[in-house]
C-alpha cells in the first residue's frame, strides 16, 4: 500500500471519529457525569470495537472480491455513493453547539469496566460504522490485497478513534476547547462533508476512467 493511500484513509478516519454523534455522546457523558479515567476507558474501549469491525469488512470485502472480481466497481460505487449520502446529511444537519453540548450531563453512576462496556457497545451496535467501513476500505483493498495491509488500516483506524476519544476524554470535555468546538460546529461538520464529496468523487472517476 502506497503512502498516498494510506494517508487518504488516514485523513477519513480522522473526519470520520471527529463527526459529532451517539459515540462523543457517550464519551463526553462519562468524561463530565463520572471520570476522565471512565471517559478514557469508554474511549479505548470504543476504539477496540472500531478495530473489530474494521478487520471484519475488510476480511469480508477480500473474500468478495476474490470470488466475484465484478463486484469491486460495484462495491466501489456504492461507497462512493454512501460518503456522498453522509455528506449531504452532515451538511444539512450542521448546526453550532448542538452535537457538543453537554451542559445537561448529569452525574453518571457505574464501574471503570462498565464505561468500558459501553464504550464498546456503542460502536459494536452502530450498523453505520460497518457501512462507514465498507464504503472506504472498497476504494483501496482489492483481490491481492495481502493481510499486512488489512492490519495496518485496521490498526490505523482503530489508533486514531482511540486518540481522538482519549483527547475528548482527557481535555476536551474541560476548559475553553469544548466552547469552541460548540461554535464552530455547523463549519466542523460543513468541512467535512466536502472532504467526503471529494474523495467519493475521486473513487468515481477512477471507476469511470478504468
């Protein structure tokens, strides 16, 4: 896998784990309501089973496209279709301060280990991430794909969603960032969903081009 390919899987994560959704939610719930050790256990936790499904589509994808090679361009254009979809949806539904709002957290009761339960549940639950999953790792793994790659990208997905949920735990749940984040939210989510356009039309130009 070239470094170019990499990096742009990469920089989807990064904009993939810092879209605001149920995951920040529960994060940010244990970082204010308990602990920044509950907070950071639900992170690690959340990033295991980001790593989980990450290996199991592309395990499955590898499997696919070895026994029917046609479906590559189709799987293609269908993940360049759902980054487009969850573009338009971030896009419309910007709105500053919404998603980072956290000021009705309420005390949270519970474990360290029942942070960490639920910090996994949340993202072994979300049937988005595995379609999240499968519309970006079909634009780079192919039939010869080998199992050095798959581990890289699926440790690669699974280190940044624990940092950026390690940093929420740890700093941004305190202190001048998270009022930041609260109002430039609506340009965050905007930003995004234009990074996602173009990389969903760049798989279609290379499905077109072939």
């Amino acid at each position: 896998m070239s470094f170019a390919a990499w990096l742009s899987v990469a920089t989807i994560c990064v904009l993939g784990a810092m879209t605001p959704g149920p995951s920040l939610a529960v994060v940010l719930r244990y970082s204010v309501g308990h602990s920044r050790q509950a907070g950071f256990a639900c992170a690690l936790a959340h990033a295991l089973g980001i790593g989980f499904y990450a290996v199991i589509t592309m395990t499955g994808l590898g499997i696919l496209f070895q026994t029917v090679p046609v479906f590559h361009n189709a799987v293609s254009i269908l993940g360049a279709l759902y980054l487009i979809w969850l573009a338009i949806k971030a896009w419309r539904g910007a709105k500053a301060g919404a998603k980072f709002d956290v000021d009705s957290a309420g005390k949270v009761s519970g474990s360290i280990l029942q942070a960490a339960r639920d910090g996994f549940m949340i993202a072994f639950l979300n049937p988005k991430i595995a379609l999240f999953f499968l519309a970006l790792f079909s634009q780079f793994v192919s039939p010869e794909f080998e199992w050095g790659g798959k581990f890289l990208l699926a440790f690669t997905a699974a280190v940044i969603d624990g940092a950026w949920y390690c940093l929420v735990a740890v700093g941004l749940s305190h202190g001048a960032v998270l009022p930041w984040l609260r109002d430039h939210a609506a340009w965050i989510e905007r930003i995004i969903a234009v990074l996602f356009v173009l990389v969903a039309l760049r798989v279609l130009w290379g499905v077109v081009a072939i």
